[in-house]
C-alpha cells in the first residue's frame, strides 16, 4: 500500500520486490479530498515525507489538471502492473481499508 509518490512512481521498486515473489500486490492509496483545489488564491503544499515545499493555484482548472495527473499516474502504474504480473489496485482512502484489501484480494484471485 502506497501513494506511489516515490521517483519513477516507485516502479522499479516493485519490479524488483516482483523478482523476490511468487505474487506481489500494490494498492494506490488515494485520497480524493486532495485533488480538491477549490478556493480563491494560492495554496501552500508541504510533504511530511520529503519536507518539499510549494505553492498552487487553486480553483476549477487547477482541481481538472489534478484529476488528469491522477488519472494518468493510475493508468501508468496499471500498464506497468499487468507487464509485470502485480496485481494493482486503487483505494480510494476514504472507505475502509479492510473492505478495499478484500475486495482486492477477492477481484486479484479471480483474475
């Protein structure tokens, strides 16, 4: 379980935890609430892993362009998971994590 906010999106990571294992899973973790840049002004952005710094715009094009990043870092790190044989999976952070591991493991069992 990851945000995959790593370099590379932690791909080469997973290819050799891949090499190591009979079967590997990866869920996105991901919280909808952050791609929400509604609000006049610029925010400030911290990272609590990295200690990285910046400063976004906000509002409707703003909250549409994190929507594409997230949507085409899903769709990549898809790709990349049924080249290497990892089944992936995105959690949307807001439902239980317990619900989302089974329905993972349940939907990576009848694949």
């Amino acid at each position: 379980m990851s945000d995959f906010q790593g370099p590379a999106e932690l791909r080469p990571d997973l290819a050799a935890l891949r090499e190591r294992c009979v079967l590997l899973h990866a869920l996105l973790v991901h919280d909808p609430g952050e791609l929400r840049l509604d609000g006049a002004g610029p925010v400030e952005l911290y990272d609590v892993e990295s200690g990285d710094q910046m400063t976004s715009a906000t509002g409707a094009q703003a909250a549409a362009l994190a929507e594409a990043a997230h949507a085409a870092r899903v769709q990549r790190l898809r790709r990349f998971a049924v080249r290497s044989d990892i089944a992936f999976g995105d959690w949307d952070a807001t439902r239980p994590w317990q619900r989302a591991l089974i329905e993972h493991l349940a939907g990576a069992r009848g694949a």
